[in-house]
C-alpha cells in the first residue's frame, strides 16, 4: 500500500471495528483515544510488524482486528483471558516477559490498564518496565496507559531508558484522557540504547 493512504485506511478501518465492537465513547475517553487514535496513527506511521499487547480484557478481543495481518502477541496473568488473546497469547506475569522474547524483538508494545491493576509491586514494575526496554526496537514505540501513579514514574528505570516520543495527533508526550484521570505516555527507544 502507498505510504500516503495509510492514514484515511486505517482511520476507515478504525470507524468500522469501532462501530462493529465497541461501545458507545464520548470522544477522548481512554478507549476512545486508543481505538480511534493512537491505533490508526501507529499503523499509518509506523506500520509495525510485531506486536506486543499487555493485559487482555473481553472487550478488548476486536484489538486482535487491528492488526490483522501482521505478529500480534498478548499476555495476561489470568488464564481465563487467553479466549480474548490474539493467536499468540502467553499467559503469564508481565514481568516474565523477557522468557519469551529476546532483545529487540517489538516494533510496537502497548501496555494499557495493567499499571496499578495487577502490576503493583515495585519490584515487579521494575522487572516489567527493564523487560519492555528490551525488547522493544530501537526506534520501537511504546504506548503506555494508566490511571495512576502507584509509584512516582519518576523511580522506574526502565522507562528512564526510554525516551519521550512527541505523539503528533495528541500533541506531546503524554495526553490525559476526559474521562477519569486515565493518561497516555508515548515513549521511543533511540538506537542509541541497544
């Protein structure tokens, strides 16, 4: 596909799994903002191969539609979530992620819901956050998305190895959603950091 129809293709293709799958969203509601803009922007932009997703939930199963086509990979500790995984789920702890992949093996990883919900513990956050610089690319983006700060982001040093990624269609960093005190943080891994 040429480079300048990505865009309106994946923002086609977001208005109908959305309209298929998702419930009714105010727009700039967490999932309003995933799902209408940070998926199509990561497809049309970046059009990356390999995909991992953190943390699954019933109504997250259409995900697996966005990246039709390409090596999505999920986890989630819970068992039970493995029908919502795409073909390649792990069921597992995050912070065991690095059993499964060597270094440099994401070009895109999302972790969204999981900080506060399941990945509580600082030594574990700490794991997880190491392993996710890891095996993202160089030049890899990682989208990250919370509701809050159970430990001052400030103290992971995983994402100290990160760098900030200015996300263009929401205008920085980082973006607080209207509803609730859910936010994104957009980061990149330089080549520099292999």
């Amino acid at each position: 596909m040429f480079t300048f129809l990505r865009a309106p293709y994946y923002q086609l293709i977001a208005t109908r799994l959305i309209k298929k799958h998702a419930y009714k969203r105010k727009a700039f509601e967490d999932r309003d903002v995933l799902e209408r803009i940070i998926f199509p922007y990561i497809l049309a932009k970046f059009n990356p191969k390999k995909i991992l997703d953190i943390g699954r939930e019933d109504y997250q199963e259409f995900y697996n539609e966005f990246f039709r086509g390409r090596e999505l990979w999920t986890i989630d500790i819970d068992p039970g979530k493995l029908e919502f995984g795409s073909l390649h789920h792990i069921t597992d702890d995050v912070s065991n992620i690095k059993k499964y992949f060597s270094n440099n093996s994401f070009d895109f990883i999302l972790m969204n819901g999981v900080f506060g919900w399941g990945l509580n513990q600082r030594e574990q956050i700490n794991k997880t956050f190491d392993a996710i610089h890891d095996i993202l690319k160089p030049d890899g983006i990682f989208v990250f998305g919370f509701n809050d700060d159970i430990i001052p982001l400030k103290e992971i040093e995983g994402l100290k190895k990160l760098s900030p990624f200015d996300f263009k269609p929401l205008s920085g960093c980082s973006f607080n959603c209207l509803n609730g005190n859910h936010k994104y943080k957009f980061y990149t891994k330089q080549a520099r950091n292999t």
